[in-house]
C-alpha cells in the first residue's frame, strides 16, 4: 500500500473562479524521493502546503501512512518541512532553532541533547550552534532548517523550494547534501522546486504539473525520454527540446519553411494512420554535425547558418534559424563553430518526437 | 569622511546651541532646587541662576526635606508600580489585538482595523466621563483595579503592534505549528521577542502616559495611599509651607525618571515609531 495517498484531490480558494489543483491523483511509496516541479503558478506549493495542512483541501482526500488527514493539524500529521525563507526562529540561537520542536514534544532533556548534537554533528554546524540566524550564510541557515526538519524523526519531510535563494555553486553542494540525507534517513520526501535540474537529480520520480493539473509522473529519464505531450518535453531537459510545425504526408515531413525530410520505415511503423500537421520535437544532443552521422543520414542533411553561440566548457550550444524556428543543437566541446559559420546538420531520426497539433500530446 | 567634517562641525554646533535652549530651563530647575528661596532670589537675575550651590552638608536640604515631610516617595513608587501592571497588561492585550487584526484572518478585519485607527484621533477626555461612571459603577472608585482597566486599551498601542505584526513572516509561524508550538505560545515565545522594538516602545510610552498622567488618578483615586507622583507634585507644590526650592526639588525628583527613559530607550522610541510606517520594519 502506498505511504502517501491522493484521491482526487482539488483547491479552489474562495472567490477564485478556477481551481488551483484539479483533480490530483498520486500514490508515493514510504522512503520515496518525490520532486513536484512547473513554472510558477502551476499548483506545487500548493498541494504541497495541502499536505502540510496550511492550506485547506476543498476536494478529494489526502491519506498519510493509511490514515485521512484532510482536517487533521499540520503538527498530527507526523510532517517536517523545509521553507523556502528558511523560517528559522531568529531570536534563539542554531542550537534551540533545532531543540525546540523537541522541547514541545515534551521530549526528555537527555534525549533532546543526544539528536540536537546529532543533527547538529550530521549536518555540520558544530562551529554555528551558538549564533543566531542573521550571524549565518544562506547555506548554513539551510542547513539549520534543515537539521530542525530531520531532528523530529516524522515520516514524511516537505520542502518548498528550500535552494532557490542558494547561489549557483551552493545549490549543486546542497543538492548533494539532501541527496546524501535522503539516502541515510530513507525518509518518504516531498520535493517542490521550479527546477528542473533538481527535480532530475535529486527525485526517484517526478510529478510535472501545469495550471493545477498533473501532465505526467514518471522516473526521471522516463521524463526526459518520454514526455506525455508538449508541455513536458518542452520543460524538461536544458536547453529546451526544439519545436517545428511540420506536416507528414507519407513518410515525407515538409518544414514550415519548405526543408524536408525522410523518415525511415521505422518511425513511421510508430506513427499508424497520422498523417497531416503535427508538431516535431528532437533534444539539441540529437541534432548531429559530426562527419559519422552526416554520412549514415546523409540524405536528411541539412545546411544552416550560426547566429549565436554559447561556449559551456564541456559542450558548445549553438542557435540557427531551421524549419521556421529558432534551433538550439547541443554539440561537444570539440564541435566549435563561431557566428556566422555554415553548418551542415541531421536530425537522429530514432530520437524524433511526434506531438499532435491540437492537443499537444505526445504520438510517439 | 574628511570632506564632510567642516559642515559637520557646523552642524554639531548648531545643534549644541539648540539643545542648550531647550535645556536651559532643566538647568535652571537642576541648580536651583539644591538653593535656599533667599538664593534663588538673590540669583535671579544673573548667571549664577544656571549654577548650583557650592557642595556643602545642605546641598540637598530640599530634597531631605522632600522625602522626609511628604509621601512623595510612596506616590513615585505607586506609580512605578502602576506603570509596571499597565506596560504588561497593556503589552499583552494591545499585543494581542495588534497580532489579531494583522495576522488572523476574520470577517471585515480590515473595517475593525480602521475603526481601531479611528479612536486614535479621540481625545481621552471626551470619554473620560463615561470611564468614570462606568468605574463608579462597577464600585470600583478608588481601588489599583479601577484607575488600570480602562487604561489597557490603547488604540495607538493597537496600531503600533499591528503595523509592526503585519511584516512578520507567515512560514515562521507554520514552522512553529510543525514544532508543536500553540498560538498563544506561538504570541509569547515567538512574537514578541521578534518585535522587541514596538514592545520596547509601546512599554516606554506606556510608562510616560502614566507617570504624566494627571486627571484620571485625580479623578479615581481619594485615598491619599493610592497617589500618584502628578497628584502628589500638586498637592505639595500646591502647599503653602512648600519653598520654591523644595517645589524644584520635587519637579527634579518627578522629571529624573523620563529623562533617564529617553536616555535608555531613545533609539528603540525612534525605530518603533520608523517601524510602523514602513512595511520592511
């Protein structure tokens, strides 16, 4: 039986005339590492604040460890969580921050010192436990709320996009560190961040939601290699995948700028009866220039001028203008090409996403 | 740093000047509380007005005489006292319905809020009359009980705290509910250590309210030992047998207590009253 349960679940707050999350369905297993990611707006912190029961459930039932909690309080639902403002207690000092759910808990003195100095100890802040809140970096505030998360020893950990205020180099290590936390606690985590690059790191599944509504839940890779429909393909992955209008009309695809190109039997063979306009997706990495590819798909080549190009270190991307759309290929470090340079191209036909017009969603 | 220095020379004695305008009747009362009638009589209308007597065994005659003849100790004391009960009760009252009308979320809040902010433009002695009856009525006329109730409520206090509650992180509190803190705990442990600046001021004009007020103890209170320090400036200054140095020693003695508060809490008086237009306060 799943750990945490959502069975319809649905808010709508008073006078608003849509629903925030519609219709949420999710079962996630003790000790799992859940990611809730979208862009802003789309209902995670929401329904994260639904399990916390700081917001009200206006539909559905939500069930922790086999007991309904809709109108249990957030301290009875055995939750800890992790802020994105940290909400660290800024009058007592690192260690009370991380001693006082304890100390309410009626915990006995012995024992409060024992986990206080242990959460302490794990997480690092044995120099900091006698400052205050404003006397500490951002990642060691993190780290506090972290340590005041995990010293509870509750069943489920929330957090709410607990490293958006981190620099970019201080995310990638705490990252690490909850990972690393995660996996020695094996506590069942909830994870909300507009990142995707974390949600991809750090989650055993994600849950991308958008206007409410789940778009998909699946590992990581599943994600990335299977997107549901648009809106997923198109929010996973860095750089973004590549769109097209195209129509199909045998196994011939027309660009909306008259490029064309063959599709192999293979394709086709997933595509039964759709013909006509859809939307083609390919990932900048499966746009190939090197010299192997053009020669196995050297009848799809295609030639297009360099209007930008960002140098990563370990891999260059590089933007033209092909099939009516701005085009992003992910190339290795080794692939340079400056502004300006033609290039010749091909698409990895094996790695084409075919996505309705209408719909949006994913063919195959 | 450097470039600065001549303008702010300029400034400071600006401000030095200013500053010993205002104080010039302090000192006057200062040196001459310490001088016998005759003195200050004989010093009028010269310098020596602004300078003490030379230190001898009755330099503080005034003051002995003071605190010997007259209860005026007791009535400080009273209303040290009164102070106290008033700065607590008004802290938790006041402060609990500060963090109500900024915090809790309840029908036309907003409309209660003004209405508070309204009954700060009403002078206190327009209902002083109908505080008296009411106190009068509940039989409590000269008891602690009856001059404190109705001074409780503040709306001033109200709008202080609220401004200040308002900017108060809402996750702090759904950290402390996870923590198994209770709202009440919650306004105690949390709340009002994260605000001690309007705790401060709202305490220091408290204390100021008490210690000058006169009509509202003039009017609960006949027992004479129950006074306050205005009452009992009054009624020994209003004395015949009182000497003009004695009524400089008492007006000393009554005016020593604000001057050291204002010295002790002037930066949290200014950032309290800062704090309260200002949403980041």
């Amino acid at each position: 039986m799943s750990f945490i349960e959502f069975k319809n679940i649905e808010k709508q707050y008073p006078g608003a005339d849509k629903k925030s999350v519609t219709d949420f369905n999710l079962e996630i297993n003790e000790g799992e590492f859940i990611a809730f990611v979208g862009p802003s707006g789309c209902g995670k912190s929401t329904t994260l604040r639904m399990i916390a029961g700081f917001e009200d459930i206006t539909g559905g039932e939500l069930y922790i460890d086999g007991k309904k909690v809709n109108d249990v309080l957030p301290r009875d639902r055995g939750i800890a969580m992790v802020f994105q403002n940290y909400a660290l207690y800024p009058h007592m000092t690192v260690e009370k921050n991380i001693s006082y759910g304890l100390k309410n808990m009626k915990v006995p003195a012995d024992e409060i010192k024992r986990k206080t100095d242990w959460a302490i100890n794990i997480l690092g802040l044995e120099e900091y436990r006698n400052r205050k809140p404003k006397n500490l970096s951002g990642g060691q505030r993190q780290r506090v709320a972290l340590g005041r998360a995990i010293v509870k020893n509750q069943k489920v950990f929330l957090m709410d996009e607990p490293l958006s205020n981190l620099d970019a180099k201080l995310r990638v290590s705490m990252r690490n560190e909850i990972s690393k936390l995660h996996r020695e606690l094996g506590s069942t985590t909830i994870y909300v961040t507009h990142d995707q690059v974390e949600a991809m790191t750090m989650a055993d599944r994600i849950v991308i939601m958008r206007n409410g509504v789940i778009q998909q839940v699946g590992k990581p890779m599943e994600l990335y290699e299977h997107p549901a429909n648009k809106f997923v393909a198109g929010f996973i992955g860095s750089p973004q995948m590549n769109f097209y209008d195209i129509i199909l009309k045998g196994n011939i695809i027309t660009f909306a700028d008259g490029n064309t190109m063959k599709l192999p039997d293979s394709v086709i063979f997933k595509l039964p009866a759709q013909q006509g306009e859809m939307i083609l997706g390919i990932r900048g990495e499966d746009i190939k220039l090197d010299q192997q590819n053009l020669d196995v798909f050297s009848e799809n080549k295609h030639s297009a001028v360099i209007e930008n190009a960002e140098v990563m270190g370990n891999e260059n991307n590089l933007y033209f203008t092909f099939g009516g759309s701005q085009t992003i290929a992910r190339v290795s470090k080794y692939e340079i090409s400056g502004i300006g340079d033609k290039i010749d191209f091909v698409f990895n036909p094996a790695k084409l996403h075919f996505f309705d017009k209408n719909t949006e969603v994913r063919y195959v | 740093m450097r470039k600065n220095s001549i303008p702010r020379i300029i400034l400071t004695v600006i401000l030095f000047v200013m500053s010993l305008f205002f104080l010039f009747p302090v000192i006057w009362m200062l040196a001459n509380s310490f001088k016998t009638d005759a003195a200050i009589t004989a010093d009028m209308n010269s310098l020596r007005a602004f300078v003490p007597p030379a230190l001898n065994g009755s330099f503080f005659e005034n003051y002995v005489t003071v605190i010997k003849d007259t209860d005026f100790i007791r009535y400080m004391l009273n209303t040290l006292f009164y102070a106290a009960i008033l700065i607590v009760a008004g802290v938790i009252v006041n402060g609990l319905a500060g963090y109500a009308l900024a915090k809790i979320k309840f029908p036309f809040r907003e409309r209660w809020a003004l209405i508070i902010m309204m009954l700060m433009i009403v002078p206190s002695e327009t209902i002083i009359t109908i505080n008296f009856l009411f106190v009068a009525k509940m039989g409590l006329l000269n008891t602690i009980f009856g001059y404190i109730l109705p001074m409780i409520v503040n709306p001033f206090n109200i709008f202080l705290f609220r401004q200040v509650f308002v900017s108060l992180p809402d996750d702090v509190w759904e950290a402390a509910q996870l923590d198994y803190c209770s709202p009440v705990k919650y306004f105690f442990t949390m709340v009002l250590p994260m605000s001690k600046t309007v705790v401060a001021t709202v305490s220091v004009f408290t204390f100021l309210g008490v210690w000058n007020d006169y009509l509202w103890p003039s009017l609960v209170f006949t027992s004479s030992d129950l006074l306050t320090a205005q009452i009992g400036l009054n009624s020994i200054t209003s004395n015949d047998n009182t000497t003009m140095g004695q009524t400089l020693a008492v007006i000393t003695m009554i005016t020593i207590p604000v001057i050291i508060i204002y010295a002790l809490f002037s930066k949290q008086i200014v950032e309290g009253v800062v704090s309260t237009g200002s949403k980041e306060g």
